[in-house]
C-alpha cells in the first residue's frame, strides 16, 4: 500500500470517526427532550452532574450512588460542573469533548511508540466497535463515562512518556491514573515485587517517590481531610445484591490467583506488562461489584503498541493446498473488541430494560 492510498484511508477513517462521534452527541441530546426517561438519557454523565450534590452540601456522601470515586476525579467533575456553569447541556459538552481529546492523545502515543502505519491503526480505533460502545455511545442511554476518560487522560500520558530512559514521567503520570480510578492499582505491587526480584534499587527509589507523590496526595492524604472518606472503600468492598451473598473469601480467590502468577511472571513482564495486567487484576474483582465489559476497554491501546516477536500463524488445509493466515496484534486486537463488543451488548440490553426503554 503507497502512502497516498494509506493518507485516503486514514481521512476515510478519520472522518467516520468524527461523524459517528458528532452523531452521538446530537443524538443524546434529542434524547433528552425526547425519551420517556428525558435528562437520564445522558446516562453516566447525568448521575455524575448530580452525583456531586452532597459536595456543594458540605456532607461528603461517599457511596455507590454518591460520591463512588476517588477524591481526584471528584475533583474534576466539581471542576468541570462549576466551568459548565450548573447547566447539564454544557456538562455533557465537556465529556464529548474530553472524549476527543483521550482520542488525540492515543494518536500521539501510536507517534511516539513508532508504530508501523500508525495513522492507519489510530483510524481503525476510532471506529473500533467495543471502544465506541464503551466510552461514546451505547444506544438510548450515554456511553460517556467521565471518570473513567479522567483515568485513560493520565493512563494515555504516563504511556506517552514510557519511551523516555527516564521513567520519571510515566510513575508521576501512572500513579495519577491510579489516583483517579484504581484500575491499575496492582501495578504499585508488581512493580515493586520486579524490582525487589531484580536488585534495581535506584529505580525502585525513583518508582516509590515519583508514583507515590500523587497516590499520597490523592488517595491516602483525604483520610486527614474529608469527611466519611473511609466509607467510599466499605461501600465498593461490600458489593452488589447479585454478589453480597458470596463470602468476599470467595470472591477474592481469583484476583488472589492472578497476583500469584503476576508475582511468578513479573521479571519476565516490562512495565507496559505489568499496567495491563493489572487491569485484569483489578476487573477480577471488580466485577464481582458491577459486570461492566468497558472496564476493559483501555486494554485496547496496549494491544496496539505492545509489540513481541510472536505473530499469531494458523495453517487451513484444503484439499491439497495450505494456507497460513498470520494474524498480528493490531487485527487480534480489533477481533478481540468485536467479541468483547457482543457481551457488552447483552449487558445494555439488560440495562435497556431495567429504564423500560425495550
């Protein structure tokens, strides 16, 4: 392929891209004046306008239904709601917004990694079916999840700095992605089993006070400060009605399991490794609180820019003749999402009929 049919399939991609986005904006919208369910239609977003109500209050209400995240992102959607002027329309302008950016940044880091046509695989993830679902549009109700984009912005930094020989950056920018959400929390863990396995003391110094800076300023410091914080942490711990009748025993075996084999393999794992392990780590026993396919979802860039020897080769016989179909991580990565987008459909579908829109 010469690079002038690559350009035109990259603005060909591009364009889409931007098109269905926009699409999906006007769309929930119209929805907001236009459904049964009105303002609800903008989903997550709406829940996080109004989620924050007891901050303004003074009270502090962390729970499930309040104040669910880490002060970080709280932060943010007070920071956000304030610049929005209290008007929901404006609020959900910012996450389409944010939203487009993340996307940017994701294009930066496919740059800065020297990805092999990168442009070309930066437009096929823009339409990527489980990526779109999960964080744009998931029919009646918003695919905007605010503070999961806050965790991909800093997730996506600490990436694009990964290349430096100085890892200063990506701890600083990784324990920010940690402080908005924790999706990545066991990464802090396995970083420091590495080093310990490995004798590095000067980088293990370097990791402790870079990523420690933020984790200290934003998930350990609020216990001196913010009222009921602790209760953010029993109320994610206790689970759903469909798991608290399960011993936590039970429903910390396999993220138990997946530390053991973290710990095993952590000298053979680099640091790109071990942030996406811990993901799975983490979805382990997250789910067992919410079943939500689009924790997932950020494992979509490490599949395009984490590059092993191994190409995947399978062999089909037909009659006399072999064929060898080589598949590389960019296109399992995209089958991987078109799988991953199937169950992420079952689930809205429930959602669908929980608000009595099917």
């Amino acid at each position: 392929m010469n690079n002038r049919n690559q350009r035109i399939i990259f603005l060909f991609l591009v364009i889409v891209g931007i098109i269905i986005r926009t699409w999906a904006l006007f769309f929930y919208y119209w929805q907001s004046v236009s459904s049964p369910i009105g303002l609800q239609s903008f989903g997550d977003v709406y829940h996080n306008f109004y989620d924050i109500d007891s901050v303004f209050t003074g009270e502090w209400i962390w729970s499930s239904v309040d104040l669910a995240y880490p002060p970080l992102s709280i932060y943010f959607l007070v920071l956000l709601r304030l610049a929005s002027f209290n008007d929901l329309y404006i609020f959900f302008f910012y996450s389409f917004l944010i939203e487009i950016l993340i996307t940017g940044i994701f294009y930066m880091v496919l740059k800065r990694f020297m990805i092999s046509k990168y442009q070309i695989i930066f437009g096929f993830f823009l339409i990527n079916p489980f990526y779109f679902m999960s964080f744009t549009f998931r029919g009646p109700l918003s695919g905007y999840h605010l503070t999961d984009n806050f965790f991909c912005i800093f997730l996506l930094l600490a990436l694009y700095f990964y290349p430096r020989k100085n890892k200063t950056l990506f701890y600083i920018f990784s324990g920010l992605a940690i402080s908005a959400k924790w999706y990545t929390i066991p990464f802090l863990f396995l970083v420091f089993i590495k080093y310990v396995r490995e004798k590095d003391w000067k980088e293990m110094k370097q990791f402790i006070i870079y990523s420690g800076i933020p984790i200290f300023i934003f998930l350990i410091s609020p216990f001196l400060y913010l009222p009921n914080y602790l209760d953010l942490y029993f109320g994610w711990l206790s689970g759903h009605a469909y798991s608290a009748v399960i011993p936590f025993h039970f429903r910390i075996i396999p993220f138990a399991i997946l530390i053991l084999i973290g710990c095993y393999k952590v000298k053979d794992f680099d640091l790109l490794d071990i942030t996406a392990y811990s993901i799975v780590i983490m979805v382990s026993i997250l789910w067992w609180s919410r079943l939500y396919v689009r924790y997932l979802a950020p494992l979509i860039y490490y599949g395009h820019i984490i590059r092993h020897k191994e190409i995947y080769t399978f062999k089909i016989k037909i009659s006399e003749e072999v064929w060898k179909l080589k598949i590389g991580n960019h296109v399992l990565t995209y089958i991987i999402s078109c799988i991953a987008t199937i169950f992420l459909i079952i689930i809205s579908l429930f959602d669908y009929s929980y608000w009595g829109l099917i």
